[in-house]
C-alpha cells in the first residue's frame, strides 16, 4: 500500500510538472510571438522592401510553378494517350517513361502558348480599332446621350444640356479628365512621361523574361514532380510523427483539391461566359462585341466582384454609343451573370469552397488589400483551405468531448433539442425553446445517462 501510495504521489507530481511545463512553454511562444509582431510593426517599411526584393527574385520561380500547375491537366491527358503506345514498342520502360513525361510537357506547353497566341492576334486587333473609335468619336457620342437625356426628361433641362453640348464645354470636360489622369500617373511634364514610359518598358522587358524563365522552370517541375512529390513526403515523415505528417499530407490534399477546383473550373467558366456573351452581343447588335465580352471574361475570373466590375465599363461603353441600347446591356449583363451564377457556375466549380458568401466576401477584402491582385484571385480558394482546417481541428475536438458536431445542435433558435430521438412521424421531438438545452446541459446529461465519460 505504501508503494502505490508513493507511485500516486510521484504521478501527481510528474503530472504537475507537465502541466507547468505546457503552461511556461505558451507564455514563452506568446512572448516571443509578440516580439515578433513589434518588431514587424516598428521596421515594416525594410520587411516589406525585403519581401519585394524576395519576390522579384523568386518571380519567374513562381510563375513556373503556377504554369506547371495549370498545365498538369493536359500534360496528364497527354501521357495517358501516348505512354501505353510506346510502353508496348520498347524494353526501357524508365528511360520511355521519362521521354513521354518530357514529350507531353513540352507539347503542353506548347499548346498553351498558341493559346495566348490566337488569342492576343484576334484581340489586341479589335481592342485597338474599339479604342480608336472611342477616341474619335467621343464628341459625337457625349453630343448623343445628351440629346437623349433630353428626350427622355421632356425638355425640362433643355437649356443646360444645350449648353452642355457646347463643343467647348465638352473639350474643358474631357481636358480635366485628362488632366486628372495625367496627375493620377504622375505625368505632369515631359520629363515625367519620358520616365514612365521608361519605367513601364523595362517593367514590361522584365516580365518577358521572367515569363520565358517561368515557361522554362515549368517544364522542368512537370517532368520532375514525381520525385519532387516523393522527397517532400519524405521529409514531412522525417520532421513529424506518423500521425501529425498523414495530417499534413491530407491538408496538402485539401489545398491541390481546392485550388484545382476552383482556379481550373473558374477560368473554364470565364471561357464560357466570354464566348456566349460575343455571341449575345452580336445576335442583338450591341456595339463593341470583342472589347466588352473580354472584359466581362476577364472580371469574370474574380470572384464574388468580378462580374460587377465587369459590368460598369462595359455598360458604359454600349451607353456612350447608344443609351437605349446601354440599358439593354445592363439587363442582358445582369441575366447573363444569374445564368452563370445559378446554372453555369455550380455545373462547372461545384461545392470546392464550401465558405458562405459572407467569408468569400471578407477574405477578397483582406486578400486585396495585404496582396493586391494576387490576393484578390487567390483569397477564396485560401480561407476554403483554411475553414476547413479549421472545421476538422473542431469536430474532431468535439467528438472527443461527445459534442454533435452538426452546427443546427448549438442553434438557440428552434425549439428542437439537439440530438433529440425522432417521434412517431420520423421528425425531431420538438420542445419549447426555453427548455433547450446548450452544449454545457447536453454534456451533464451525457455523464448522467452513462453514455460516456467527459470531463467538464
């Protein structure tokens, strides 16, 4: 007895010792999180010359990275056509193997840059032309949507929309636009045009060339990401437990299913809605098809604001042309965005995200203003990663707890007990809503009933 007493005592004590232990080793990493923080806040402006710095070196690293993971569909379409073909005519199965993988990444690529190819001849073209005859004809047009606006109002402001089409009045108008803009890019003087100009050629000459280094370094991952996904399960195996590594390698999982998803599907959908609204818009004669159905298919691919920033310059440009016919534009924009978001969008996208509206909104908000464009493409498909993480890490804690996790059991509102037994119709017994247990009174019966052992 005296024995046991001694190793009840020695367990308490080594019990007490982790629990301090746990306890110190927190207060520690908060400190040391703090610091960190202060020192982030007080030299943020040399962190964030050092993280741009990082990212211009690391630019055509991670454009290669981002087009071998765009283009690991085709590649993967490919080396299913063709490796069974020459499997069957050689004895190498590695070195064919190998040949195939350089073969199909090459051809994906290839594809991919007749791609963008096509595209930029058939557009770039039309873009121009658009634009010259905004620049033209822009006096005239301004002349139209007042004579319109005067039509439409009965004459009640003839006399200050005369004036208004005043040719002067006009010229002083698109002159302080100018103007505006010209303060706005920093082009007051010429010296100041020459330096922009040149600092956009040589940021424009830069991007070629991380480009073509980008193409370069994608090829290399496709043909490499076998051996590539090989070592980083090995050193996740090699930094974690058994348990914590197969955690993060779901995760990883999540992340690829995720991303592919929604990236892949939501260019996919752009595609699409591009392609029906030029067809729209030449069916019922709208002005400027291929500038506006590039803009709508570009916008399209930002998520949640995306088709109404679309929407605005599109409307705009088919209004200066002909109101009339800018108001039917904004009603076939508005259809064609119900049909993508209710018929076109779930087909092709699905449920990858699984995030409510309201934190797709949030997180384009805080991705767009900590990353810019990047984060405004790239924030929603993070926070579904995040949330469900998140959403893991907490059903698996309350199903330690014996908790339900279905989020209806934690509703105050109706007047149902969370996992009450289904009555005689087959529907949850129902009680009066202030007789509705919470997560704390659930707990208390569990224990009384002998269901299972918690701990509060």
């Amino acid at each position: 007895m005296a024995e046991e007493e001694t190793k009840r005592e020695h367990q308490v004590t080594r019990d007490q010792y982790r629990f301090y232990l746990v306890r110190a080793s927190v207060i520690v990493l908060a400190a040391i999180v703090v610091i960190i923080f202060y020192f982030c806040v007080k030299r943020y402006d040399g962190i964030a010359e050092g993280l741009k710095t990082l990212n211009t070196a690391l630019a055509p690293i991670i454009i290669g990275f981002v087009t071998a993971f765009l283009l690991n569909p085709i590649m993967k379409a490919l080396e299913k056509a063709m490796l069974p073909y020459f499997l069957g005519r050689t004895k190498n199965e590695t070195k064919t193997r190998h040949r195939v993988r350089t073969s199909c990444s090459l051809i994906s690529l290839a594809i991919l840059i007749a791609l963008v190819a096509f595209f930029l001849s058939a557009v770039i073209p039309q873009i121009v032309s658009t634009v010259n005859d905004l620049i033209n004809n822009i006096n005239d047009q301004i002349v139209g949507v007042l004579d319109w606006a005067d039509k439409i109002t009965g004459g009640r402001f003839h006399r200050q929309l005369s004036s208004a089409k005043e040719d002067k009045n006009i010229t002083n108008a698109l002159n302080s636009a100018l103007t505006y803009v010209q303060d706005y890019l920093h082009l007051g003087s010429n010296d100041d045009v020459v330096n922009t100009l040149t600092s956009w050629g040589a940021s424009i000459g830069k991007g070629i060339f991380n480009g073509i280094l980008g193409m370069i370094v994608s090829v290399y991952v496709l043909v490499e990401k076998d051996v590539f996904k090989s070592h980083t399960k090995k050193l996740i195996y090699g930094i974690f437990k058994t348990s914590h590594a197969n955690v993060v390698l779901d995760v990883g999982r999540k992340t690829k299913e995720v991303f592919y998803g929604f990236i892949v599907g939501k260019i996919i959908d752009s595609l699409i809605i591009g392609v029906i609204c030029y067809i729209c818009m030449l069916i019922l004669r709208f002005p400027y098809p291929v500038l506006c159905s590039v803009i709508i298919g570009v916008t399209n691919i930002i998520p949640v604001f995306g088709p109404y920033i679309g929407a605005v310059p599109t409307v705009i440009l088919v209004f200066m042309n002909n109101p009339v016919k800018g108001i039917y534009m904004l009603i076939f924009v508005i259809i064609l965005q119900q049909i993508d978001g209710n018929i076109i969008g779930p087909k092709i996208l699905g449920d990858y995200t699984g995030i409510t509206p309201l934190l797709s909104m949030i997180s384009i908000i805080l991705g767009s203003a900590l990353f810019g464009f990047v984060g405004l493409l790239i924030s929603v498909p993070v926070c579904a990663v995040l949330y469900s993480l998140a959403k893991t890490l907490i059903n698996r804690r309350l199903e330690g707890k014996g908790l339900p996790t279905d989020s209806e059991a934690y509703d105050q509102t109706p007047s149902r007990s969370p996992g009450a037994p289904p009555d005689e119709s087959g529907e949850k017994q129902k009680k009066p809503a202030q007789n509705k247990p919470g997560p704390a009174e659930l707990v208390r019966r569990l224990q009384q009933n002998g269901k299972k052992n918690i701990r509060s």
